[in-house]
C-alpha cells in the first residue's frame, strides 16, 4: 500500500475539515485516518490525514500543486510527504553509549521509520558500536579553535548523505545558532532533566540537592536558547532519599533512551507539529 | 455552541471518512473534531465525529433519517446523540462510599457530562452523604427471597426517573441476567482487581497470596459473565512485601475511583465503543 | 500492644545502630523495625526505630533522660514518640473543597493515624462539609487590614485545640514568617506544581504554556521560602497537546489529594526526617 | 571497604534484632544498614543487614560457625555472603536481542553487581553480541531428541565456569524439573505478560483479545511450575485500542528488559529472599 500525510495548520475557520478531505478524495485519495487538534487560547486549528495515496489520479506533483492552492487559500502551512520517501536521520554522539544502543537497536527491530545515515562523533569511542550495527562512522573533533570548522565538517557531511533530521544522543556540544536554524525543527536533543526544571549542566546533582521526589527527561527540538526548544517528550520516575547522585545517574540513562526513542520514531512518523513552543503529537 | 457527535462502526470499506463528512457537511454541520480506528484484525472501522449542529440546514430528525440511510448502504451501526440532551445516569451503591464521593465530587467540579438523576442503595448507610449533595436517594433492600422484586423496584425507579446509565459505585449484589440486558453496555461496574487476574472475591487477598509487585483496578461494562464484561479502563500501582492486605486495600481505593470516574467521563461523553469484548474509547 | 518510635540523626560514626538497639534492649524494649539511612555527601546518619514498649523496665521519662544522655554523647538529634499519644491536626482551607475532603475521608477509613483537631477557614463555603464530618469549623477571614491578627486568631484555636501539626489543603493565604517559624517542619503545604518548575501562582498555565509533557504536584514543609520548603511527596500525570488549562486543573485536583494525603499518613505516622532541604520519609 | 550481607529469616519471635545486631558487634563489624519485615499472616520475621567487617575481629569461617549457632537456637534460616566474593552469573538467550543486549550493557555501567561469566545459546544468532562485549559464548543446540543432553551440557559449562545463578534472557526453552532444581531460587526468568494475567505463549496476543488496558512483564524465579515462580519486579504500561499487537510487543520488548534487569540487580546484591511464594525484596 502507498500512503501519505499531510499535515497542516492555520486559524480555526469553519469548513477546513471538510475541504481537506474532499481535496483528497477528489484526486482519489482514500483517507485511512484524520486527525485534527484546536488550540482554543491561541485559535489554531491542526491537521494530520494519513491516506492510501496509490489510486491517486494526478501525480504527485500536481496533487503538491492543488494543496499549495487550498493552503494558500486558507492561510494554512502544509506539508506532504510519501511513505515510501523514507526519512534519513543522523545521530550525534560523544562518549555516552546508551542512547545510541538504543537507536540502533530498535531501528533495527523496525520501531524506527527511518534509515540511520550516519554517526557522527567527536569522539572515536563509539567507532566500534556503529561497526557492529554497519552505520557509517564519522569523527568530527570539536576543540575550542576549531568548532566553526567542525561544524561546518558535521554539515557537509549530512548534505553528502541526503540527511533530513539529526538526532543527538547525548552530544555533548553545543551547537552554534548558525547550525540549528539550518535544521529547524529538524534537530532532537535529550535533556537529563525534568524541563523546565533543572536546565543546564548536572541536573541529577541538582535534582539530588533540591531533594525532589521524582526526577524525569526530556526530548527536544533544539532551538537558539539552550535546553528551551518545543519539548516532544518527557518522562518520570520515582526516587526517595535512597538514590544517590550515581543512583540518579543510572536511573536517568533508562528516562533519557526512552525519551529520545519516542521523539525519534514520532519525528520519522510525522507525527509532530510546532506551534510556537508546544507539540502537537498526533498518534 | 451546539454539537452533537456521531458514532459508527461498519466493515472496513474505502470512502467511509469522505462520504460521512459529505454527509455532515452537506447538512451545514462543522466538523470539530474526527476520529477513527481500524481494527487489523478483525477488518472493523470505528469512526466518532464531533461537529458544530448550530446552522444544520434540516431538522435533527431528518437529520438522523439520512444518518439511517447511509448506515444502510454502508451496514454501519451508528448512534446520534447532541450535546444539548446530557445523559442522566443512577449511582448504586452499598456500604462503601469511595467512589461514591468521588463521583458527587467530580460532578460537581464538572467533570462529568451527565446529570445525576438518582441513587439507590440496598443499605441506608449512604443515605446522609446522597442529602448533603441533594441527590434522591432510593433504599431498595435486597434479601436471598426479594431479589428480583428488588431489581423491578430499581429498573421501575430508573425508568421514572428517565436514566440512560447505571454506574455500580461498589455496589455488592450481582445483578441477574435480565437487569442486565436491560441496559446493554450502559451498566459500569468496578472491579477491585487487574483483569483477567484475580477475578471474583476478595481480589486483594487473592494478590496478597499471589505476592505480585502490582495491583490494579477495572473499570468495565456489566455483562452476564461475571468481571468479564469489555475493559474501560484500568489502573495500577507499585506494591512490594511490606503492604499488608489491609494496605493493598486502602490503595485499591485510591484505584477504584480512578478508573471509575474515568469510565463514567468517557461514557457520559460518547467517547466509547464496544465491539466483542474490546472497547475504543475516543478522547 | 504498645508501641513507640524513636527518630535520630547525627553525624555518621561507626557503633551508632548497636549502641541505639543496646540502648532500647537494655530497657527491654522489642524493635520491631528499624529503619537506617546515610547521606555519603553530607556524612549524615539517620535512623528511625520502632519498637514495643509495653514491657519497658523504666518509665517513658528515665527512658526519654536516657535518650537525651545517649544523644549527647554521639551528637544526635532524636525524637522520641509514642505510638498512643495521638498527633493532633489542623486543617486551614479556603474554598477548593477537593483536599478537605480527601483528607477527611481517609481519616474517616482509618488510613491517618492523628485525630484532626479542627478546621479554620478564611471563607464560609465549607463549613457544611466540617458538619457533616463533624469536626469543629472556625471562620477566621483574612483582609489586607488583619491578616497579623487572623494568623493570631488561628494559632490561639490550634494552642486552645492542643494541635501538633498543621495541614494547608489548598489554604490561599501565604503566612507570615511569624506563624512558620510557630510550626517549624510541622505546616505541610500542597503546591499544584511539579516544584522546581512553575513555582508561584497559576502553575497549570504556566505548565500549558510551556509546553510540559507532565505535570505535577508538590506537597512540603511550609518555610519562609514561599513554595521552597523540604518536598515530601511528589506525583506526576503524563499530559498532550490535548489538554486544555482546564484539563489540568481538573488532573491537578487528583494529584494534589494524593499528594498532600501521602505526607499527612507519612508525618502523622513519624516516618520523615529533614535536613537542610532534603527529607527521608521512611516508610 | 569491606564489606558482608547477613540474611536471615525465621519464626517472628522477640529480640531477634537485637540479638543479631549484638552478635555482628562482638565480632567488631559495623552495621550500615539492617532492614527488616515481618509477615504477620505468616509470622515470619524477615532480616537483611549489610555490614562493614574490615575490622572483625575474626577470621570469616569463625564468624559464619557462630552465625549458624545463633540460627540453631532461633531456628533460623541464614545466608551469609561478602561483598568482595562476587557472584558469577550466566545468561541463556536463543534469538531475541533486547534483554541480553540490556544485560550487557547495565553490567559494563556498573549497575550489576556480578560477573557475567559465559553465555549459552540454542542458537548461534546473538554470538557476535557476545563477541562485541567479550563473553564467552556457547552454542548448545538444543532439538526434540537431544533436550536432556543439552541441559547436561549446559550444567557442565556452568559448573566448569563456577556459575551462582543463571538469567534466562527470553530463552525460549522449557527447562526440565532436574534442571531447575540444581539452582532452587537460582534462575531469573523473564515473562512477557502480567501475570498471573495471560500465563503460557503469546501473552500479548491474549492482552489484545482481552482488550486489556494496562499491559506488563514479569521477572520471577523459575520453578517447576511454568510462570508461577515467586514474582521479583513486575512494570506495567498504559495501552488502548490503537495497540496493535505488534505495538504490544514492541512495548514488552521495554517491559521486559526492565523488569528483568531489576531483578538481575537486586539477586546480585543478596536483596531477595523467597518464602513460599512471596519474595521480599529489600533494597
């Protein structure tokens, strides 16, 4: 079966429901499932319609082409993309492994609806990991002189593998604005904390010295303020006055993998909407 | 605004999406909100639409007449129900006043999108809690040789005062067949236990015993197989060796009030669908 | 069977556990549990013993000198209770009556070990609901003019009431540094937050706006440091994009009663110990 | 540091506290931590203590001889065990990754506290995980005809590699009564589904048809009877009718490597004792 999503937003007027599924029905789409959210505060209304896409009796890019024109007569933003065009991603990596192990492992169980380009580390720590999973193994050094350099390295690189979102799995640098606004909303960050809570450097350390009964992760987009993008996922678990900083630690590596994990296969399922700072994640 | 919200489930055919928002829309109706759910399986589709009916350019009767005729040609089942006729529903209750508080608190804060038309308790226990929230309070006591003298006696009270759900707030006598059909996927029971597990009496001793490191609650339609009616909803939390059967108890009814109100949300707004023992409970 | 619970911290030394068990055996006393922790960072030792008493060959005063000299002698601060000397609480509420009744309704089921002592309200609206609990209700309104004065009024009824502790379930006044430094470790507050984040007022919609993916909230030892004071229990609900601020609050009405109910049963039970602003809730 | 774990249980009679506590003091050993529980249906008293015994003031044989003194005289059951002996695991796999892979790398974290020391498979799929992580690897086949040799085998390698307890990492295996009883309380095995809720194959299968709302993974000792072993750790997650059972499976796939690594955790730290089918678990 052929599919695709279109996903779309604008101001909430009457009829758009109505009008998206009779564009695609017109052009002989069969719609398996839409979904449709509103944002009473901010009067947004979004939609995701997920359809059979292989009875279409236009090409693709003339059903492009009509959806540029319905959106433009509603003021909507859209996006089309076909199931069989699958996303490729690149994972940035230091020394930390859990989170990569994670990805690795369930692309390869099928949980992942991407293709994993490449790794790219500063380190060479991980080299042997991505040899073991046969993903293509970069090492991009980032020293204080020479990061502009290394990131422009990092860029090129995804350009000469046809990246479409980057994710980082505990990457330990930060990244320059000049880099994130050439990935907006195309970056997936995972932050050891319970956003907005404990931003910054060693949050298991201060989550253990303020004492708090839960400590939790977060997956983001990444945006020009740090550890501030639209958050995509987060998680929690319980702690007492039992679990020592390492405890934390430990505890944290199983929130962050399934935080980013969950980030990861909703971005390759277009899933995700931005507004402003919230996600709109549909199923 | 007026709504109303259309529910239907039909083979899993093409066209089902379109041909029903042509149908709503065509009637003037705006689409709000529309979900739908394939069953792999069993090549069934769930579809809850929500929809603006304030400018319909028909009557709700003839409205429902066209919903008729297009659930035929589709062999669709479909219910219509409009925001404006709230359900009213009968809390029955014995001894425990958990959930019944619960309940009275949550439709007083709103939650619950139903009037609360009557309760009726085969013990006068409850009777001073049913006045300080000025709600009609029935006795209707149950002995070995009256039960079914007193189960008229309930369905001739519910009946007068025109209820469209029961909720069995821990109430502890087990219904016949015959009330049970009556109200046909319109009677919520709670189930102090984790179905399938620990069905029948005395569930927490049962899990005590068993020496699970979880215990749970259910929320489910009342059918003629005892505990064995389709799951709303369920609930568990962490145990371990130091909670006593008496403690599994006390968190069991934390439980059953959750998952309790939470069936009784969803049903009082439409957002549930049985199909053989499986529920799709819409959001 | 008489029982007694001996809670001590000190600075962590070898010998502390042999010479407190010595020390209770010797005056034929019968730990039934004894419960250690040791915070490495701060090198703290803390210890919780409950134990049989009603074979004591010493009074409860020589049993309390003798405490007092063994604390010395290690540096420890200890608290000596016994089981039936019965805590007595205060509850000051103002008008959201979902913690006023949890807290009641447990109490009524057996699960708080204290009698609850009074309720003090700056408002009217839920003075029935003290009726029909039957606990003594006292109106004390608080204006911009008397608030010095109201606080006066509340303290002579918990002096007047024998009170030992205080419980805010949802009292939206904030109190002078006078009033906590009267109650020190002994006003529990519920903040309807996942505290460090959203401190402050209306922290559902500072959770909405921010985009959260959880949302908490935070009961704790009222300190002069509004919304700052030592976490004793915490609980997190998974929310999305779905959710309105309304949504929230309603979700926030169930976290906060479990919440707040969990550190009265665990302060009423002498299961928590502070230091500095970290807890040990034993269990 | 040097360090000992004391376990011991019997008929919950007085001073067994104190006189355990005593008897680790004579011999000039520290305690840390001693945890206790008492199961008052069964009146057995539970004891775990963790001790520093750098300074005993004798040789270790001596300190177990008395240790089995004080048990006779208590009717004691004891276990003792030092910390710098650490235990020696080995996990049996056939094809499925995502346990093994977890096991592998929470012991190079540091989290479990044993050695892994050979790993056997039916199959020889998961050898070059082995290979990666530098375990030795075993391929024991494993058909209709051979089964008893196969498990002859097994034992051999395990006796040869001096093996304390063994992990069945989704071994897909029945092992035989002789088999199990050579390690009593000594074989984690990991099932995928809550029990006592859809034992034997194809638990989320079942969990689908049931239409259950909360799925889970149990860890649990084997015993002769299949999947009714004393339950360990159990985890749970929320699911609804959007839940393919391949969506369940992926799901367990988190369950399961959770649950059994908790279990794993807490073996390796002396934490679990078993009494009839109950487990106490300290931590």
């Amino acid at each position: 079966m052929e599919t695709a999503i279109v996903r779309l937003h604008c101001r909430d007027v009457k009829g758009i429901v109505f009008n998206v599924s009779k564009f695609i029905c017109e052009r002989n789409g069969n719609i398996i499932n839409a979904e449709q959210h509103a944002e009473p505060i901010s009067n947004r209304f979004f939609m995701r319609v997920y359809f059979d896409c292989s009875q279409l009796n236009c090409t693709r890019e003339s059903f492009q082409q009509g959806l540029d024109q319905l959106a433009s007569s509603f003021g909507m933003q859209t996006e089309l993309s076909f199931f069989d065009q699958r996303k490729r991603l690149a994972i940035m990596v230091s020394k930390y492994d859990h989170c990569l192990y994670d990805l690795l492992l369930r692309h390869r169980y099928g949980e992942i609806n991407a293709d994993i380009a490449l790794i790219v580390s500063n380190h060479r720590d991980l080299e042997s990991v991505a040899a073991s999973f046969k993903i293509p193994f970069f090492h991009v050094p980032v020293t204080k002189s020479n990061k502009k350099e290394a990131e422009i390295r990092a860029l090129d690189l995804f350009a000469a593998h046809h990246v479409d979102f980057i994710v980082l799995a505990r990457y330990m640098q930060i990244l320059s604005n000049t880099f994130i606004r050439r990935y907006k909303n195309g970056i997936i960050n995972v932050h050891h904390g319970f956003l907005p809570a404990f931003k910054g450097a060693k949050p298991y350390h201060q989550a253990y010295e303020y004492g708090v009964k839960i400590v939790g992760a977060t997956s983001h987009y990444a945006t020009e303020d740090l550890d501030m993008g639209p958050i995509i996922e987060q998680e929690t678990m319980r702690v007492d006055h039992t679990h020592s900083v390492e405890a934390l630690v430990a505890m944290g590596r199983d929130l962050e993998r399934n935080v980013l994990a969950s980030a990861v296969k909703a971005h390759a399922n277009d899933c995700i909407m931005v507004h402003e700072r919230r996600t709109i994640v549909f199923r």
